[in-house]
C-alpha cells in the first residue's frame, strides 16, 4: 500500500457506533418511549396495591368494595406486559437494521479495497469481523443504548413521586443512587480493555485453527498433527481464561450493585418501620402513613431496577467497543484514491499506462515507470523471469493495486480474472459460475461450460449443473477446476482479461485446450492481457511485452 493518503476523518469506534445509532433514532427513541410506558406502569401497580392495602387494613373498607381497585391492576399489569413486549421489538429491530448497515458498510468497504490490499488480514479473521463481531454490537444497539436513558428518566419520576411523599425517604435513594454508575464505570474501563483483548484473540484462534485445517495433509506428512492439535489446545485454553477473566469482573460488578441497592432498601424500610410506629419525630416522618411508608417501599427496588439492568448490559457495551475497534481498523484501511491516478474511463486504448509504477512498502519499487497502450481487441502476452513484475503489471491494470506516479487508464466496463488457482466456493457448480455472471440462464451455464470442455464431466454428472462442489474443489481435478474458471470467463461479458499465467501446472491435453479457447476469446473482440511463459500463447498474441526487474526490455511484434 504505497499511498491512499490519510482520509479526512479517520473513524474512532465511539464515534462509528453514535453514527450507527443515529440512522436508527426513530426505533431506538420508540424503543425508550415503551420503556417510560412500563417505569410509569410499574409506579401505577404499586400506587394501586399501596392503595389497597391501606384501604382494606387502616380504612377497614369491605374487600368487595375494592373489586374494582383490582379490575385495574390486571389492567395495568396488561398495559405493562405489552409495553414491555413493544420495548423489546423495536429494540431488536433497531439492532437489527444496524446490524445490516454496518455489514453492509464493511462489505462495500472490503470490496473497494480488492484482494491485494486485503492480503495481508486473514481471511478467518474477515469473516469472524463480518460474523461475529458485528454480531457482538446487538446488545449495544437493542438492550444498552435504551436502557443509557431509562436509567436516567425513570429513577428520577421515582424519586420525584417520593420526595413528594416523604424527602427524608428520598435523600437515601438518592445518596445511595451514584454509588452505582461510580462502580459501573470503575468496572467498565477494566471490562472494556479485557473485551478489546478477547477480540483479538478470537481472531487469532480462527486463524490458527484455519491455518492448520487447511495445513493438514502436510501436518500428517510430517507427522506434526500431534503437536499442532496441542497448539490449537493451547491457544483454545488462553482464549478460556480470558474469556473466563471477563465474567469474573462482570459477575463482581454485579455483585457490588446488588449490594449497595440492598444497603438502601433495608435503611429505607428500618427508618419506614420506625417511622410509622412513632419513634422519629425529625422532619417528615410524623406525616407518614401507611400508604405512603408502603408506596415508597415498593418503589425502592424499581428505584434501583434501571440501574441494575443498566449495569447487566454493560457489558454489551464494552462488548460493543471491543468489537468496533476491530471493525473500525478495517473501515479506516484508506482506499484507492478515486480519480488521482487509476481512472477508468475517457480513453480510446482499452488500457493506457503513463509512467506509472508500483511500489510496495519496504520492498521498494517492483515495476516501472513503465508506458503502454493496449487497442481494444488486442492480444498482449506479457513474458519475462519469475519476480520481473507480470503479476504486479497484471493488478495495476485492474486497479489491485495503485501506481505510484504517472498515470493508469482503463476503458470502462467488466474486467476478467484468472489464475492458476481459480477461486472455488462452496455450492453448486451454477453458484461457481454464477459468480462471474449472477443473471446468467441454465442454459447459458451448460453452454459456458462446454465451450471450457466440460461437457462431458457435466453429462456424467448426475444433478448437472446443480451438483455440490466442496470448498477448493473437491471433487474437480486441478484441470478441470482451470477449466472451470475458463467457463466462467466465457460466461462474463467482460471486454478486458487479465490472465495470470493460465496454463501453468496444467497436464498437456488441458493446456493445449485452454490455449485454444483463449483463441476464440481473441476471435470474439475482446481484449486479452496475458502473462505466460507458454509459447503457443506467446505465438498467439498479436504483441509480446518482455519485463525484466520491473521494466520493459523490448517489445516483439507479431
Ligand atoms: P512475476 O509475476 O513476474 O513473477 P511479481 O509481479 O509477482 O512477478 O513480483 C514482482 C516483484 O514484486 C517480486 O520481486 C516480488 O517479490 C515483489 N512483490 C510482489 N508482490 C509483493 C507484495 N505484496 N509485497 C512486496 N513485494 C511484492
Ligand atoms: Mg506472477
């Protein structure tokens, strides 16, 4: 990555998540709302049941005269179950909808990058990144982010509605009151570390194991599965005993609460009890009754509710950052420079190179300056020693990788892509070709594939163009894999080919065929770049290009 400069604003994970949040105000604001509606449900039920009991013990009212008092407690009992139900959804569709964007955003932003500047992150550790971590920000976004500002509101309707009923009730909930947030936030700093270290760790615990799956044949060549099974175990155990250090602080967290919340209740009821039987004569207390000495009671433990619940989705938060650090590294990978140097567009040469060259990072310059035109419908072979820069010549055209200086143009429209070893994924043979043409027809697909000879393969196949490929093929021989890619290449309507040593590590019966398709590409117009060491496709091409250290050496005409 030699430029790509330093965006403008360069993303911090607080400053992603708010932007994330922001596009879902709407739900998340709804979401909030329910869960006022519950707060003020819960102050009505206890109103109502303080009420009841006050009238039935103190004012000795017959109980059948309450029947109506207890119609609407089960009304609202209802009304809170369903405000509570509403909270929960438009919670999780907010998280929901967030979730999707920032997939989304990673997507587009992985796809900008392309594959040379992606090389150096694991795959296992993109898709952990695209999987679970942002999977890791639900919790922020459905049950935290609401509960930031329930916290807040409905503690403070309580302690209103008590300082109303008795102030000295009031003043220890509200002494007692920010001993939670002060703990909250001396844990959560700890949590948050150890999160961002989990993280971490799990993508390398993905790495590892993928590393060593994809490894196993050699492993067992080697008579080394033994002890790479040990170190998938040990790297499995140090993942545990973080995973295990993260809970403890979460669990001791909680505790803490539990405790101080049990503190001011039981002073509340022991200064409430005192109070009723005439011992306190300070303040308030002479006023008190059994109404309010119960109402206030009640509501002490849904004073400190929010909190707790807060503090139980804290963790999601500091799980939320730990995440976000990692997905923001990757949206922060600056991207090519649109329009400074790779322009596609706005030229009559189907690729056209200034003085344009490549540099990699502490390997210095590898290619260039170098100049060329390619014509539409040309047939360019690209020769010379291995590490004389082909490839790098190949990425540069297809915007890969950026030049350096000079400039790099290309004709706008599809490009193609092969090499030696064609991508395979995991699904049906018409999902592997569909890759190159997503709307291409069955038939489209049975004829690619015939063009690419593997019409035969395809009439021994039992479900067709439908049978299951596993992951790299298995199932395919290395030539016919290579033809597969081949197929894909005639089903693609791309003008511009950029092929990277097609035929090498192909027997002599495949190579001859590819040879021969890649003829009947050049017949059809289109334009082909091919690096190769292979005469036939030297002696095909209408111009041969030889690279020698990264430089044009001379050019052979044909
Ligand atoms: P060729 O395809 O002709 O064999 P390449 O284009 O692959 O040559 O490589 C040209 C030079 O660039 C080589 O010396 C190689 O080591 C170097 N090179 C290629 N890719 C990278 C990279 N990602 N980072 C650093 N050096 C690279
Ligand atoms: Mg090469």
């Amino acid at each position: 990555m030699a430029q790509g400069g330093a965006s403008p604003e360069t993303l911090t994970p607080r400053r992603w998540l708010q932007r994330l949040a922001a596009q879902q105000r709407r739900l998340i604001g709804l979401s909030v709302g329910a869960g006022l509606a519950v707060g003020l449900a819960t102050i009505v039920q206890m109103a109502l049941l303080a009420g009841w009991i006050s009238a039935l013990l103190v004012h000795g009212v017959a109980p059948q005269e309450l029947l109506w008092w207890g119609l609407a407690l089960v009304l609202v009992l209802a009304l809170r179950a369903g405000a509570q139900w509403a909270q929960e959804v438009t919670g999780l569709e907010a998280s929901l909808r967030i979730r999707q964007a920032a997939r989304a955003e990673l997507v587009t932003h992985i796809e900008a990058l392309g594959p040379v500047r992606l090389g150096g992150l694991h795959s296992a550790a993109i898709g952990g990144q695209l999987v679970e971590q942002v999977e890791a920000l639900d919790g922020y976004f459905a049950r935290f982010l609401p509960q930031l500002r329930l916290a807040v509101a409905i503690p403070a309707i309580i302690a209103a509605l008590v300082v109303w009923l008795d102030w000295l009730a009031a003043l220890f909930l509200l002494l007692a009151a920010p001993m939670i947030p002060v703990f909250m936030a001396l844990v959560g700093i700890g949590a948050e570390r150890l999160n961002r270290r989990q993280f971490a760790a799990v993508s390398r615990l993905a790495g590892h194991f993928l590393d060593r799956v994809r490894g196993i044949t050699t492993l067992q060549l080697f008579n080394r599965a033994e002890q790479a099974s040990d170190e998938v175990h040990a790297a499995a155990d140090h993942y545990r005993r973080l995973s295990m250090r993260t809970l403890r602080l979460a669990f001791l967290s909680s505790a803490v609460l539990e405790f101080f919340a049990a503190v001011a209740i039981a002073v509340l009821a022991i200064y409430i009890g005192f109070g009723l039987l005439g011992y306190i004569n300070y303040g308030p207390s002479p006023q008190l009754t059994l109404f309010s000495g119960l109402l206030i009671l009640l509501l002490a433990p849904e004073f400190f509710q929010p909190l707790r619940t807060l503090s139980q989705h804290y963790h999601d938060r500091a799980a939320a950052l730990g995440a976000a650090d990692a997905l923001v590294n990757l949206l922060n990978t600056p991207l090519p420079e649109a329009g400074s140097v790779n322009r596609v567009g706005e030229t009559p040469a189907a690729v056209s190179l200034q003085q344009a060259g490549v540099s990699f990072l502490g390997r210095g310059r590898v290619l260039g300056p170098l100049d060329l035109e390619i014509a539409p419908g040309e047939c360019v072979a690209l020769v010379g020693p291995s590490g004389a820069g082909k490839s790098t010549l190949l990425q540069l055209i297809a915007g890969f990788v950026d030049s350096d200086s000079g400039e790099v143009t290309r004709a706008a429209g599809e490009i193609a892509w092969m090499d030696q070893r064609p991508l395979l994924i995991h699904g049906s043979l018409a999902d592997n070709l569909r890759l190159a043409a997503p709307a291409a027809s069955d038939d489209e697909i049975q004829l690619a594939l015939q063009r690419a000879g593997l019409g035969e393969l395809l009439s021994a196949l039992p479900a067709g163009i439908d049978t299951a490929l596993g992951e790299r093929g298995v199932g395919l021989s290395g030539g016919q894999a290579q033809r597969l890619a081949l197929a894909r290449v005639f089903l693609s309507r791309a003008q511009l080919l950029l092929l990277d040593e097609p035929t090498a590590s192909l027997d002599e019966e495949t190579e001859a065929f590819v040879v021969e398709a890649l003829q009947a590409l050049t017949e059809e117009g289109r334009t082909l770049v091919v690096a190769t060491h292979h005469p036939a496709l030297m002696a095909m091409a209408d111009r041969v290009i030889r690279l020698e250290q990264g430089r044009r050496v001379d050019e052979v005409g044909s």
